[in-house]
C-alpha cells in the first residue's frame, strides 16, 4: 500500500515537469524549415512520391542502418539464449490437425507472400515500404507454423537471406559515396521518370533488401520462441 | 466529428488498457494489449499517417500478441496470483 | 491535436505505473509495451496540421503546391524506426522471462533478491 503511493506521488511529480510540454505546444500552422525542404524537393531532386520513404532512405538514412543493427543484434540475442540442445523445431500436436486450417493455409500462402512483396518493392509509389512488407513475409510463415505441425525452418536459407542483403545494403552505400555524393545517396542508378516502378535510383532495390533482412530475421524470432517447454 | 471519434477511441484505449494491467488471467491481458495496438492504428489513420498506421496494425496488433502468447504457452502459467 | 496528445501521456504514465507497482514479470512487460504506444502517439500527434492530408504527392494538383497541403513527414519516419524498436526489445525481455522462470520456477520479482545489497 505504501509502495502504490509512493508510486503516484512520484508520478505526480513527473507530471508537474511535464506539465508545460503539454500547454505551450499548440497546433501547428505551417511545416517547419526541415519538413519545407524535404517536401519541396522530395519530386525534383530524388523523384519519389511517398516523403516519408525518401526521409527515411535518403535524407536520415543512418537512422536505419542504425535500427536495422539493433534488430540484428536483437535477434542475435533471442536466438542465443534461446538456444535448444537437440533441437527439434516446434513440437507435434497431440490432438488432430483441423482441416479448414490446413486447406486454407496452403491456399493463402502465396497471396500473402505475393502481398508483401507488392507492399515492399511499391514503397517509393503508395504508403508501405520495407518494414512493413518484412513482417507481412513474417506472418506468412507464422501461418506455416500454425496450419502445419511438421514444418521445419532451413536454417541455411534462412542465414542467406538474412546476411546477404545487409552486406549488399553497406556496399551500396560505400558505392554511393565514391560514384555519387555522399554516403547512401540514392542517385547512384538513373532517375528515371517519376511514378514509375523503377524509378528514384537505388531505393526500391535497397526497400526490397530491407524487407527481406527484417522478414527473415521476424521468422527467426518466431522459430526460436515456440519451441517445448 | 473528426474529435468524437478520437476522443471515443482514446476511451477505448484506456478502458483496455485498465483491463490488461488489472486482470488475473494472463491471456486476458495480453489480448486487451493487442487491442490498443489495434484501436492506435485508427487514430493514426485519422492524423493522416498511413504508413505508420500499417506498421503499427501488422507489428503492435500482430506480431506483438503472438510473441507474447507463445512465451506464454512455453511458460506454462496462465494465472497471476500475486497481483 | 491536443486531446491526442493528453491521451498519450495518460497511456505513458499508467505505463509507468503499472511497471512501478505490479509484481508479475509479463505484468511489467505489458506495461512497458502500453508505455511505448502511448510515446508513438504523442509524437504523431505533434506532427498533425488541421485539414491537410496524408504526405504522398501522386496527384499533380497536389505537387504545385505541396508545403501547404501536406502533414509533417518526419514525426512519420521516427515513429517507425521507433515501433520496430519497440518490437525488438519486447522480444529481447519476454526470452529473459522465459529463462529466468526456467531457472526459478517463479514469476514474481520477490523471488529475485540477488542484486540487493
């Protein structure tokens, strides 16, 4: 009892700090000098519809590089002390399949994976993008898992499509900074005309790696996590 | 209108999330907290982010729950007795 | 959009509050989750400007005068590196839980007195 009250008078306090954050910040009337700069030239200098994919390939690109690390590393660690002596992948039912989820199980996966991959090579064109498209291919093969109870992950495949597009995303940077600009800059391969699917240089190859790095590395998590007890 | 909607779904979400901290069963309280992922999804849809509102339907209101239901079952424990 | 903003921090700090005083491992990790969606909203919240649309200029209309039709990008762009985080490091705690009850037989934090001094 005198922990909860303490707890709410700590709370309280916190929220006095706070307090001004949430009276001096009114609406907002027009975009700021960053914001003005990214949608201006969003169209001209990169040809990408969607501002928000070329804010987070282009203009903040080490932000993920950085965040692609930390899920990595995250994954890495799951799998580490997760890790199963003999293992065996997720342990055989005791009760009867069910029909309807085997049947239809088989039939959506390819919908599903065909839909990540719309979603993840159109994200310069529609809303989407690379991680979105990742955990879309994730949940397909949390489908396999569930519909199948024999199913096993290869785990070479697996290590493939996770290592190979992280190093050819580096490469593509360092690439970007001796025939181009800068570091990560996505006027490596021709623009193109805008609104085309491939168009805008190097950011519908580099969405496309990142989608398939975070799908890989969200089937791994799942593998890992539902094994016997 | 615009400002009922978000204010009946920002109800929703704290109602659930009252319902996930306080409940005994365990599975009760992760699914209320998939809820809120789900119900935040909207209200992202309606300040005009759609590609934050996908992200957060696929990953907070999928992903999450699901990972958090198989911990679960590799655990074993359904009940939360010490409050 | 201020009522959306006050709805996050009323999420964070019953976050924060549910962390402080349950005593369940899954409890303080549910927590932590509801923490990380009232943050991502408060953020989005801030970016909104009343009446203008969604940052996708595919419309030619729309691209003559995009500064003044458009809402903020760049709370967007953090907000998703930021969920994707959030699911990392869930994951991350939720395979501690399951090898420290693996160790203890217990999910409740009064059984793990080593680190007190």
């Amino acid at each position: 009892m005198v922990k909860r009250l303490a707890a709410v008078i700590a709370l309280g306090l916190l929220a006095l700090i706070i307090l001004p954050l949430i009276t001096d910040i009114g609406p907002l009337d027009e975009l700021g000098i960053a914001a003005n700069k990214y949608v201006d030239m969003a169209v001209k200098e990169l040809g990408v519809q969607n501002v928000v994919t070329a804010v987070l390939v282009t203009y903040r690109g080490l932000d993920t590089i950085g965040e692609v690390a930390v899920l990595f590393i995250a994954t890495t660690g799951i799998g580490f002390v997760l890790r199963k002596k003999n293992s065996r992948g997720w342990k055989p039912r005791k009760r009867e399949q069910s029909e309807i989820l085997h049947v239809s199980g088989r039939f959506l996966l390819p919908i599903i994976v065909i839909f990540s991959i719309y979603v993840f090579t159109h994200g310069h064109l529609s809303p989407g993008g690379g991680f979105q498209g990742g955990v879309i291919l994730a949940s397909s093969i949390l489908l396999l898992f569930l519909s199948n109870s024999l199913f096993e992950v290869n785990h070479d495949i697996m290590r493939a499509l996770e290592t190979i597009p992280g190093f050819v995303y580096v490469l593509m940077g360092f690439l970007g900074m001796v025939l181009s600009a800068g570091f990560l800059d996505s006027r490596l391969l021709p623009l193109g005309k805008t609104g085309m699917l491939f168009s805008a240089g190097t950011i519908p190859i580099i969405y496309s790696l990142i989608g398939l790095k975070v799908g890989a590395e969200l089937s791994a998590i799942l593998d890992s996590l539902g094994g016997e007890s | 209108m615009i400002l009922v909607m978000i204010i009946s779904l920002g109800l929703a979400m704290l109602v659930s999330a009252g319902v996930a901290v306080y409940s005994r069963n365990l599975v009760v309280a992760v699914i209320a907290s998939g809820i809120i992922g789900l119900f935040a999804s909207v209200i992202y849809l309606i300040l005009s982010a759609p590609d934050v509102a996908m992200a957060e339907a696929a990953i907070g209101s999928g992903l999450t729950t699901v990972i958090f239901l198989l911990a679960l079952k590799r655990i074993g424990v359904e009940e939360d007795n010490d409050g | 959009m201020t009522i959306a903003i006050i709805i996050g921090f009323v999420l964070f700090f019953f976050g924060l509050f549910a962390v402080l005083t349950r005593k369940n491992l899954i409890k303080m990790i549910i927590g932590f989750s509801i923490m990380n969606n009232g943050v991502h909203l408060i953020m989005v919240a801030i970016g909104y400007i009343e009446g203008n649309t969604a940052p996708i200029l595919d419309k030619h209309h729309i691209r003559r005068e995009a500064v003044q039709m458009v809402v903020d990008p760049i709370p967007s762009a953090l907000v998703l590196t930021a969920i994707v985080i959030g699911l990392a490091v869930t994951s991350l705690m939720l395979a501690y839980a399951v090898m420290l009850y693996r160790k203890r037989k217990s999910l409740s934090i009064d059984d793990y007195e080593d680190l007190k001094c």
